[in-house]
C-alpha cells in the first residue's frame, strides 16, 4: 500500500477524516491542557508560554483540526496525509532503533484500541534482533497495577486493562528500570501519558496521539517527543492492520 492508498484507507476507516471526537471536545480540551488538567498534561513540562491561539493553530497544523475559530461545535478531522508523514518518520526512526538492535520501550493508555498496534511493533523489532525492555510486573498504581502483555506495558485494575491518561504509570516504570539497574531504554513508543512523560524525561520517544490530545504535539513542537503522529486512538483494533503493516514495510521490519 503506497501512502496516497493508506490515507484514503485511514479515512474510509475513521482513523482519520471525520473521526468521532466532538469538536467542542478538541477545542475544550486545548484549554484544559493549559490549565495544567491532571487528565490533559500527559507529564509534558512546558518550556515557553503557549497561548489557546497557539495551542490552536499547531493542532491544525499537525493534526489537519478546523483552522475555524468560529466551528466550535459538531463534526471535526484529522489529515490522513499528516497522518502518513508522520507514520513514515515514526516508521525511519523504528526500524533504524530496530536495526541498530537498541533496547525499545512499548506503553499504551488505550488497549481496547492500541494495543495490538504496538504488539505488533514489539514483536516485529524482536524478530529484528532488538530487545523489547521487560519491566518487572506488579507495581502499584492506584487500585490496580502495572502489566506487561505482548510486551506493551498496560495498567490493570479490576481484572480489565485501563484507558488512562496519567504520566504516572510511566513514571513508576523507569523508577521501576532504574531501581532494578537496568537502565532507561534507548527509544520508548507509546500514547497519551506514557509517551508524554517518557519524552519529557529526555528519552527519545515516539507517539500517538487523538485530535483531542494536545500535549503530545505541544511536546513535539517543543522538541521533546520526536514523532507525535496524530489519528483515532480507539477505533475496533483490527482496523489499524493496514497501518500496521505499512509501518512494518517502511521499517524494513518483518510482518507480525
């Protein structure tokens, strides 16, 4: 699949185009993000003043979101070619970490959706000779705890895994790496807190993010995060197949 194919396929699925995300909610959430909402900051430190009219116009830079500030209600989008651009920088930057046999964090705040997505990266950059970073199971977090499936850390609670937003599971991870002398890992691939406070501790990362997550690009601009590609983050998993498989041919990464 070239990326003009991918694109229109990412729109025919939602994950892109008019996605489900309220606009009010994109544009409510960009003020929650600056208000510092324990919900919104994704563990992003902010290093200048960002204004809503800023914040504003990256998301419709990078996202594709209306460049209307009079559309506050109802439908809003997500660019299926920023999308790809930013999949085919995430793409180069995995498989160069994958071929130069690196130590590859996987997280994700969203496994009803995600999840298989980065299962399927772990698994292919393991194949490739990289090493998926294992961190020890069990640390607390809230009423729950922090797990490891298909090599993707989750949080657990209540016997289901958990959406959350929090930079704090993440957090606990590399206090768990460093606690245990293993070492920090050479790139982290993630979404919402995971990713943000990854980046923000200075390791290299790279994200997914939703039209109503801001920090993620505000941390990209800043120049923390490195890749921030923005779409659905919660459409029925096996609709990210072929993003999947497009990410692992670019990659030069074997199929999952």
């Amino acid at each position: 699949m070239n990326p003009t194919e991918l694109a229109a396929y990412l729109d025919s699925a939602l994950i892109t185009g008019p996605v489900a995300t309220p606009r009010q909610d994109n544009l409510r959430h960009m003020r929650l993000f600056l208000e510092g909402n324990e919900n919104l900051e994704f563990g992003v430190t902010l290093t200048r003043e960002w204004t809503y009219d800023d914040v504003f116009d990256l998301m419709h830079e990078r996202v594709g979101t209306s460049a209307d500030h009079t559309h506050t209600e109802g439908q809003d989008t997500i660019d299926g070619a920023l999308c790809v651009a930013a999949l085919d920088r995430l793409a180069d930057r995995l498989g160069e970490a994958a071929h130069r046999k690196e130590r590859i964090l996987f997280a994700t705040g969203h496994p009803a959706g995600l999840l298989p997505v980065h299962a399927a990266f772990a698994h292919a950059v393991a194949a490739a000779g990289a090493t998926v970073v294992q961190v020890p199971e069990g640390r607390r977090f809230r009423a729950g705890d922090i797990r490891q499936i298909f090599g993707v850390l989750v949080w657990h609670q209540h016997g289901g895994l958990m959406h959350t937003h929090s930079p704090d599971p993440m957090r606990l991870s590399l206090e768990t790496l460093a606690g245990d002398g293993a070492g920090l890992p050479d790139l982290v691939v993630a979404d919402h807190g995971w990713a943000g406070q990854a980046a923000d501790a200075g390791i290299p990362t790279l994200g997914f993010a939703d039209c109503n997550d801001p920090g993620l690009f505000v941390s990209e601009a800043q120049g923390h995060l490195e890749v921030a590609v923005p779409l659905d983050d919660n459409v029925c998993p096996g609709l990210y197949d072929p993003l999947i498989a497009y990410v692992l041919d670019r990659a030069g990464l074997p199929a999952a």
